[in-house]
C-alpha cells in the first residue's frame, strides 16, 4: 500500500482501530454487568464468588502479562499481521465462553480472550501512531483514548440491554460479528507495518517482562480478594513479580539490541506521561468499580439503569478526547494533564456528597466531571510516551502504555476494594456479631451478600438493610478520599516533572515526518 493511499485513508484506518479496540475494552466492563446472572444456578453456571473472581481475574492475568510481549513481537513479524490473529484468537475465545457449560470452562475462555486482547491492544495505538504524521497524531490518539473511555463507560448500559432481551452468553457472543466486520475491513484497509531493523531476539528481556508482570499481577489480585497484604500469599508474590521486573530492567539497561530500551524513561515526557496514566487510572477506576455496587445494590438500580447513569462519563469522553489536542497545542501538555487530573480529583472527592438517598443527578454530574477530566489526561499522556519513541519502536512504547495502565486497573480495583472492604466490616461489626455464623461471613464480604442475608431472614432480617447500605456508603467515601489523593499526586507529578510546551528538536521532528516504508496490505 503506497502512502498516498494510506494519507487518503488514515481516518477510515482509525475509524476501523479504534472499533477493534472498543471491543477488547467494552467487553470486559460487559462482564461485570453479567456476574450476577453466571452465579445463578438456573439462569447461569451456578458460579461460586471465588469462580467469579477467577473468570475476571484470568482475563487480567495473561492480559496484563503478555502485552508487553505482543508490542515487542509486532514491531518485528508485523503490526496488522499481529492485530488480525490477536482479533480472531478474541473471537474464538468469545464464541468459548458464551458456550461455556460450566464455571471451569468459562474461565479458560477468559484466560484465552486475554491472550487475544494482548495481542490486539498494543497494535492499535501502534498502527496509528505510523499512520498518522505528527501533527494530526495527537488528534488521532484523543479519539483512540475516547474509545477507551466509552468502553468503559457503555459496558455496562450494552451489558444490561442484552441481559434484558437474551441469555448470559449474549455478552460475550456479541463479539464474534463485530470482529468479523472488523477483520473484513482490516484485510483492505490497515496497512502493515514494522521495525525494518529490529535487530537480535531478546528472549531474555520478555520471558522476565512475562513472568514479572503475571506474578506481579496475581500478587495484586490475592491482595483484593483477602484484604490482607502483609500475608505471605499476598506479599510474596508482589515482592517477587517486583522484584523480576527490576532484573528485567537491570539486564534491559545492559543488553546490546533490548526488547524495549528502558534508558528512555530518562525522558521526562515519557516517564511522567506514564505515571500520570498509571496514577490516575488506580483512582479512578477503582472508586468506578465500587460506585457500580452503590448504584445496584444500595439503591437497588437494574444493570440497565446503572448502564445507563454512567453514560455522563461516556458523553464527556466523547466530547472532550478528541478536543484535547486543539487543548494541548494552545496551553501545552503539562497544562492539560495537570488540570485533567486536578478535574478526576474533584470528581473523586465530590463522592462524600454521595449518600444512601442522594439525588441520582449528582452523582451523574460526578461521573460526567470525571469524564472530562480523564478525556484531557490519556490523550496528551498517551502522545508524550509515543512522541518519546521512535517510529520503528511504537509497540514497544504502546504496550508500556497499556501495560501501565491495566496494571493500575489492578491495583486501583485490589487496593481501594480493600479500603471499602475493611471499613464496611468495621463499621458493621455489632450487626454481624448478632447472626449466626455463616449469615455472618456472607454479609462481611460484601453489601450483596449483606442483601441477601436479610432477604433470607426475612421480616428479621430487615434491620440489616439500612446498616449495612449505611456502612457502605462510609466505606465508598473513605476509599473516595484515598483516591483523590493519589489522583493528587499525579497533578503534582505532572506539574514538576512533565515539559511544557517545548520545540521538538529539529533531527527529531524530521525523523518523524519519514515514515516507515510500508508493506503491501494483505494478510
């Protein structure tokens, strides 16, 4: 494919990326929509909490692990070659799960969506960013981070819609004609692409990046799921997974031809670019996950409903994503993440004005806040990192991205889910001592098993309700503060460390109007 060609069709190049993307990123907020319904024995697979769990988290697990390796691997054999087989892995692994006949099943699917998710996530960003000249870039990253924010913003609405109409595996069967869609016209559009010098393997360098991430990784998952960290399950695999990606970074700094050049990090843009991503998706993501519980079960909407308060966030990530280049380019990049994040602080401190019989408009004025201001965080950050690599390393630089960022999903989700966690039980601790024992434990763990004690007990169990919904509600607004603190810091981090409005230097701004050669179209 000759680049006039590619310059004619840059926008229906994106168009078709960034449906790719919405796919991998809409259906793991499906899922969330979906739990109660898999554990219903009737209804569902009759899944325990902990198989819940696990259908999540092994998603997460290879997602998280591999997408580092996928961006390497892209760079070398080809982005768009990449892309289509990680896109028809997620397919096969989505038509698996909606079939799935029983819990065991359905999360070895899951597992196999990650690997497919891994291979497509990085390939996206990528591909745009050797697509798209440097001045329309920045653009073309706002509507990719947009996407990312309206998946996870729709996911739920989408989740409910078929819930209503169809059965559980609905929510994962929708996949499968869209990725056919999506692969049809990638065949025709997107070109493909790779490092022309990518120099030896460096099997090394990602078999450490695999096994830090994952061990890491289940570390972080073990924490929110015991709410103990100092425990030897919990902190040993942390310290462990840490402890190899230092090796990792240790033997990167050393090696002849790196599988990703970590000496970049040098680079102010790149490095604080990544921490605010990282900073502010642990915020915010985690203080969403709670709101969703808060929105079903103390105030007892449907999936529907609670799908649809959070179309606020998704109309902000709509309107302001694409804009915040037209931002960046008039005060700067420092500028506009510093304000984005100073924004999702706002929003996340404004929780406290959330309680159980608060006006519903507030709190979708909150989410709405939060859109706009993570609209004008991910797409400045995400160009600082990619401006910071060269052409030939994008996926490399687009998985640390990624990477960053759904390790921070972790984290966020693992460590404030302790934080509401244990102020729940706290605060709750006189009515549970007064159940019996296995009452009890169901309605510690969670404000649904709290609901359903009190719906098995009967008229008795009533005065369990108001408590319990009480309780929770103090928990969401400890973990609120929390978070918008650490979205706080990432201000401060942004403000001290990130450049202003600086002049690329001009060796750099040539290399970066040369683009890589491109390779003929078809896979």
């Amino acid at each position: 494919m000759d680049p006039q060609t590619i310059q004619r069709r840059r926008w229906y190049i994106l168009g078709v990326l960034t449906m790719s993307l919405l796919v991998v990123v809409l259906d793991n907020t499906i899922l969330n929509v979906a739990l109660k319904t898999i554990a219903d024995p009737d209804k569902g697979l009759g899944a325990t909490q902990s198989q819940l769990e696990w259908a999540i988290n092994s998603y997460t697990l290879v997602f998280a692990g591999l997408l580092f390796t996928f961006g390497v691997i892209g760079d070398r054999i080809g982005r768009k070659r990449v892309l289509v087989g990680g896109m028809a892995v997620f397919a096969l692994a989505s038509l698996a799960s909606a079939y799935a006949q029983s819990p065991e099943q359905l999360i070895y699917a899951r597992a196999l969506m990650g690997l497919g998710g891994a291979a497509v996530m990085p390939q996206t960003l990528s591909i745009i960013t050797n697509v798209f000249e440097p001045h329309e870039r920045a653009r073309a990253i706002g509507i990719w981070a947009g996407a990312v924010g309206l998946g996870v913003a729709i996911g739920p609405l989408t989740g409910g819609l078929l819930l209503a109409h169809f059965w559980w595996g609905s929510v994962f069967l929708i996949n499968v004609p869209v990725i056919a869609a999506g692969v049809t016209l990638m065949a025709f559009l997107v070109p493909e692409s790779r490092n022309p010098a990518p120099g030896r393997l460096d099997p090394v360098g990602v078999v450490l990046s695999v096994i830090g991430l994952v061990v890491l990784s289940y570390g972080i998952i073990q924490g929110g799921e015991k709410g103990e960290w100092l425990e030897l399950p919990v902190l040993g695999p942390i310290l462990a997974g840490a402890a190899v990606l230092a090796l990792f970074v240790w033997h990167e700094a050393r090696t002849a031809s790196p599988a990703f050049d970590v000496r970049l990090f040098k680079d102010a843009r790149m490095s604080a670019a990544v921490a605010s991503i990282a900073l502010c998706f642990f915020a915010a993501t985690g203080v969403f996950f709670f709101a969703n519980f808060y929105m079903q079960s103390v105030r007892g909407l449907t999936p529907l409903q609670s799908g649809a308060m959070v179309l606020p966030f998704a109309v902000a990530q709509l309107a302001f994503a694409p804009r915040s280049a037209a931002m960046v380019r008039r005060f700067g990049a420092k500028a506009v993440c510093t304000v984005g994040l100073l924004l999702v602080t706002v929003a996340l401190a404004s929780y406290q004005f959330v309680g159980v019989h608060t006006s519903l408009w507030i709190l979708g004025a909150i989410f709405f806040v939060q859109g706009v201001g993570m609209a004008n965080v991910m797409p400045p950050a995400t160009e600082s990192v990619m401006s910071a690599l060269p052409r030939e390393k994008a996926g490399a630089g687009s998985a640390i991205n990624n990477t960053a960022r759904q390790v921070a999903v972790a984290m966020g989700v693992a460590v404030l889910g302790s934080v509401v966690a244990s102020v729940y039980r706290g605060d709750l601790r006189d009515e549970l001592a007064a159940l019996p024992a296995g009452a009890r434990q169901a309605a510690a763990e969670s404000i649904e098993g709290a609901h359903a004690v009190a719906a098995q007990m009967g008229p008795a169990g009533q005065g369990l309700v108001g408590p319990a919904d009480a309780a929770f509600v103090h928990a969401m607004h400890a973990a609120s503060v929390a978070a918008a603190v650490i979205s706080f810091v990432g201000a401060l981090v942004v403000l001290k460390w990130m450049p202003g409005r600086v002049a690329a230097p001009p060796e750099r701004a040539a290399a970066e109007r040369r683009p890589e050669k491109p390779e003929k179209a078809a896979v």
